[in-house]
C-alpha cells in the first residue's frame, strides 16, 4: 500500500450496502466534507433533459472559458449512492484539469430503479448532449463518455450501445476503476474481501442492486459483450487493491484484441477511490493523468 494512503485507511468507512437510504446519507455528508473546487475558471450550469418516456434525467454542466470537446461524465456510487451534488468535486475537477465540457448525469439509483434505468438515462444524456452541441457551446465531433466505477461501467455500456444502434458519435471512453462484469470469477472479485472502502462482497451487493430480477446483459455488464470491435479508443485505470481491477485489465484486453486502441494504467499501491485523498502525491498524479488524458483524447 502506498504509505501517504495507507495512514488514511483508519478512518475509512466501508462502502454499505445493506441499507442503501443510510448509505446515500453518510455518501453525502462525506462529499460534502471534501474540499470546495474552484470553478471560477468556468460556468456551471444545471439543465433538465425531457423525455417523451421516463422521468426527466438532472445534468450538471461544467463549461471551461475556451472549452471545445465535451465529455458525459458518471458518478460512481455503486450504482446505489451519488448524485449531481456529491459528484461537483470529482466534475469539477476533471473540467478544470482537462479544458473539456464536463456533463455531469444524475441517473436514477438501485435499487428503486434497476437496470436499465441508470444506463437509459445516461444514454439519453449523450443524444441530448449531442443534439445540443451549439447550446452547450461544444463541439459534436468531439463528444467522449466516462465515469468512476459504476459511472464507467455505464460508460462502457453506452459505448455499447451507441456502437449498436448507430447512436452520437463517441470519440473516447474514459473508464476509471470500471466495474464491468457481475461474476464473482475473477481473482481480485474472488479475493478482496477486505480491501478499503470497497471490497468484494460491497461489490457483489451493489450488482444485485443494481440488476434487481433482471438478467445480466453486456449493457448492463459490459464484460458479456462477445463483440468489441468498432468501439472508441479508450483510457482504463485500475487500482491494485481493487475488486475491480482484473475486469478491467481483462476489458482493456480485449478491446486491445478487437482493434481498439486502449491506454491501460494499472496504480500500485491504490485502493478503490483513492484519489480523492487529494494529499497523496500518486493521487496528485492520477488525477492529472485523467485530465491530460481526456485534454488530448479531445484536441481538435
């Protein structure tokens, strides 16, 4: 373990599953404890996309002076916590590291809402987000998606589909810690059963939230998806003591094996949501990564 991290993991709550109302609570109060961004640099701005099926789904736009590409960012959460208000650190700062358009999606949550809820809802976000590109004063040949854990589970899975039903262009996939496959097979699933914050079986909760009754698809965990190929070039991080972490050296393998161009940074010494101990200089260097990243992924 990174040792600046490590004189953290004392104060560390686990991620809990098993009450999803308290959860979101202590979620909350814990992002509100985070240090304020600085988004002077930029317009903030909260829109409403409307639907002609299903509930209106909030964004938060993050819009740097001089911003072109633009990017429909997830929060992580497990799919059960997060919302526009937890997640303004984490946008705002990727808005400011990487000069990009930041739409920050608040998606429905399990378990009131299983899949395919989250995914319809960010999906929407994209066509929206592409249909409005003059508004947003973006550009829409330069549209990526992206997320932390679940968010970038939904970013893949939206990938997927935009691939599929010849949806907005997408021109980068940001997956940070993704969460992709709802089978406890791989050996960081099957062995992390006591990592910090987020361990295996905080992991296996949050998929039978988030599938409900419903069957596991490659929209719902992108690592069932037989085919690869045709998808946008993509960045994937993972962090050591992660659960996540095999599925998603193994994704980027095989987008790597269907032709995809991929950048796969596997984090010694990390644990799942380390950075947002801002204090330790590896997450000075993540998190600066994933603003260079999309910066160049997004250059004209």
């Amino acid at each position: 373990m990174d040792p600046e991290l490590e004189a953290f993991i004392p104060f560390l709550p686990l991620m809990d599953m098993s009450d999803p109302v308290a959860g979101r609570k202590e979620f909350a109060a814990r992002a509100a404890a985070a240090p304020t961004p600085d988004t002077s640099g930029m317009e903030v701005e909260d829109h409403t996309v409307s639907r002609p099926e299903g509930p209106d789904v909030p964004v938060r736009v993050y819009r740097p002076h001089g911003a072109q590409g633009a990017i429909v960012w997830m929060h992580g959460g497990g799919g059960v916590f997060g919302d526009l208000d937890t997640e303004h650190p984490w946008a705002a700062r990727v808005a400011g590291l990487s000069g990009a358009v930041v739409i920050s999606v608040g998606y429905r949550l399990a378990p009131e809402d299983p899949f395919p809820a989250a995914m319809d809802d960010a999906y929407d976000v994209l066509v929206w987000a592409a249909g409005h590109a003059d508004e947003l004063g973006t550009d829409p040949a330069r549209i990526a998606v992206g997320g932390h854990s679940a968010g970038a589970n939904l970013a893949a899975a939206v990938a997927l589909r935009a691939r599929d039903e010849q949806g907005p262009a997408i021109r980068f996939q940001l997956l940070n810690q993704p969460g992709l496959d709802d089978r406890q097979e791989t050996w960081s699933a099957r062995n992390f059963t006591d990592t910090p914050w987020f361990n295996s079986g905080a992991r296996a909760a949050a998929w039978r939230h988030y599938l409900g009754d419903r069957p596991a698809t490659a929209y719902a965990a992108p690592a069932r998806a037989a085919d690869l190929s045709g998808l946008p070039p993509a960045y994937i991080a993972t962090a050591e003591f992660c659960p996540n972490r095999d599925e998603g050296v193994a994704y980027a393998l095989r987008l790597m094996q269907a032709g995809v161009s991929v950048e796969l940074h596997q984090w010694p010494g990390t644990f799942h949501g380390s950075q947002a101990i801002l204090s330790a200089e590896v997450s000075q260097r993540q998190n600066a990564e994933l603003g260079a990243v999309l910066r160049r992924a997004l250059a004209g």
